[in-house]
C-alpha cells in the first residue's frame, strides 16, 4: 500500500510499504479515508523528529520511518475476535493514542492519556492516517453517526482538542472568552466556546487572512490583531465593567500570547494554555497573583469523549467541517499540503488529505 513516512527533517516520502498486519484479538484493521494535516505533523516535517521516536520501538512499532497522520478516520475492514462494538464495512473516527489499559497508575485511574507510556498512531505506532489503510487497537475506533460525513472523521479528533480546552476552563453559559490564534484549534475552540454558552467572543491573530475567515465564519466575535491593537485594553473595554473577560484561551504557544491572556482576563479569571510552547515563557506572575486568578493545562482530551464530540460535529453545533480549506490526493500532500501550509503568505487552514484520490 501508499504511505506518507517521516525519515528526516524536510523528508517526506510517499512510498509503497506492507498491508498491515492480521489484527490480533482485540485489533481492527481499517481502509482510510481522510486524514487532517496537524500543527504537529508541520513541526515534525521542519523540526523532526520531535515525538516520532529515533529508532523503531518494540512496543508500539513506532520510529523512523514513521507513517504520519494521527487525525483520521475511515471504513473497518477486518476486526479481531474479541472485537464487538465494530464490524467490517463501519465508518469509524480514529482516537488515536495507544495506551495501557490497566497496570499503570494513570491507566488504573482511566486517567489514559497521562500515561507515561502513551503512543500515537501516526507519531509513534506502527501505522497512521496519511496510508491507505492502518492496524489499530478495538478502543482506536469509534462508530461514526450516519449524519457524519467520511470528512467529518478526520476532524473529531482536533474538535476534541478543542472541547477539552473549553470544559477545562470552566466556562458558564454568559461568559465572554478571549481565544489568542485564528488556526485551525483555535477556531475550533472558538466554535467550542460559543456552544458551551458564551456570550461574548474575542480572538486574536496576527494573520489579516485568518482573521478574515474568522469574521466569515463567526461574525459575531471580534477580531484582534495583536500587531495593530491592544488586545488586553480592547477586550477589557468591551466587557462588563471593563474588567476583562471571564476566560481565556491560549492557542498558540507563543509566550506574548499567553501574557495577553493573563493581560485580558478578569481578576479570579481562568486562562487556559491549550498551545505547545517550543522552550521557556516568561509570564507576569505579580499578575497572576494580584489578579487571584488560575492558569491551567489543557492536554489533548479524555480518550472517551469520541461519541460526545460526534454529536457536536454532527448537530452543527460544532461546525468543524468549515475550518476545512482544501483537500488534496496523498501523491501531492508534500507540495500542496505541508508545503502550502508552511508558507507565511497562504491562505489555507485546514487541509485534509483523501487517501481514495
């Protein structure tokens, strides 16, 4: 079969490698069908390998060469034994970590996506979404609702990212919320927000053209661009009192963004840091403290919020699929997916790779 493997920085190669392997007892086997390019994904294309292991672990069949693409989904081809909640021919949405299931002090507290032996289709697992088809575990794969479209699949998993962010906020239903970056996750988590029950919505970017599809695709919320505004006075302007927003949301990992979000947001306030810093952030934390407020982490999701997030998706009430900005066959996925991604002057956003083109 096709495959899309990370062997260095700068080196994709689509390449003809095994079908995968007869799925064991309690494994699926699936044919792909989309696959979302990730902000991981691009860091490992020009920085790698970052969470791709050096060398092919034993465990988990991961390492150079890795097959990436750990957002996807696609349709059951062949199911294991003990495998009941699928069968071949279901449309399924990929969660992708691979993780214990018991022995492990966070797998015993169902806590799975804290373990420390975690690993990720498509960064660190035998297979991944960018190949024609891929093995996975039976807890890999949920049942998709009718009502969900085979595109759909492939952004369950960054919504989840998304609603992680926006419950571990502890947003109420009237909060106004400030989101710091107009990608894909942080449009996500601004949808996420606003069907959590805000009230008022502020993002942030310093890209024109991402705040640009940020007003088409929610109108109400207002657009900052940190370059030509001062996002903290503009939202504490807007807000009741002029106190500040009751949350906010960092998507970036950018250390000004954070420090406008302990900026912007009221005293007993939440900020909430969903980005990946690359090093060290310097924060305000006289700030922090006089404002009595609270800075939380926000890793990945609960691996059993798949059926909660499909509904999301699948009401409307989480329109994901709007953030999707083009699709292209695996053979151009380089040039016209990373490649298009990375350069400063484009305008996409999402780009899904269709692994049947």
């Amino acid at each position: 079969m096709k495959a899309l493997r990370f062997h260095a920085a700068r080196d994709l190669r689509l390449e003809e490698i095994d079908d995968p392997a007869e799925p064991g007892p309690d494994q699926v086997v699936i044919r792909n069908r989309f696959c979302g390019i990730c902000g991981t994904d691009l860091h490992e294309y020009t920085y790698g390998p970052i969470f791709i292991p050096k060398e092919i672990q034993n465990a988990s069949g991961g390492g150079v060469p890795q097959v990436l693409g750990h957002e996807f989904g696609g349709v059951v081809t062949k199911v294991g034994r003990d495998v009941r909640h699928v069968k071949p021919g279901d449309r399924v949405a990929v969660m992708p970590h691979i993780m214990p299931r018991s022995g492990d002090y966070y797998a015993d507290r169902a806590m799975f996506q804290m373990s420390e032996n975690l690993s990720i289709a498509g960064l660190s697992w035998i297979g991944g979404g960018m190949a024609e088809a891929a093995l996975l575990n039976g807890y890999n794969v949920e049942k998709m609702p009718d009502d969900l479209s085979d595109e759909d699949a492939a952004l369950v998993e960054p919504t989840a990212v998304a609603v992680r962010a926006v419950d571990k906020s502890g947003l109420r239903a009237g909060d106004s919320v400030l989101i710091t970056g107009a990608g894909p996750i942080g449009l996500l988590t601004l949808f996420a927000a606003r069907a959590a029950g805000a009230a008022q919505l502020f993002i942030s970017d310093v890209n024109d053209t991402r705040l640009a599809i940020a007003r088409r695709l929610m109108p109400e919320a207002i657009t900052l661009n940190p370059r030509t505004d001062d996002v903290a006075a503009r939202v504490r302007a807007a807000t009741e009192g002029g106190v500040g927003c009751d949350v906010a949301i960092e998507c970036v990992g950018n250390g000004a963004a954070l420090n406008a979000c302990v900026d912007a947001v009221r005293k007993r306030g939440v900020v909430v840091q969903l980005g990946i810093h690359p090093g060290e952030a310097a924060v305000d934390w006289f700030t922090v403290t006089f404002k009595d407020m609270e800075i939380r982490g926000s890793w990945c999701y609960d691996t059993f919020d798949w059926p909660r997030v499909m509904r999301l998706i699948a009401s409307g009430r989480i329109p994901a699929g709007r953030i999707v900005t083009r699709t292209v066959p695996l053979s151009s996925a380089v040039a016209e997916g990373f490649d298009a991604l990375l350069d400063p002057a484009g305008s996409h956003l999402k780009i899904l790779i269709d692994l049947t083109a």
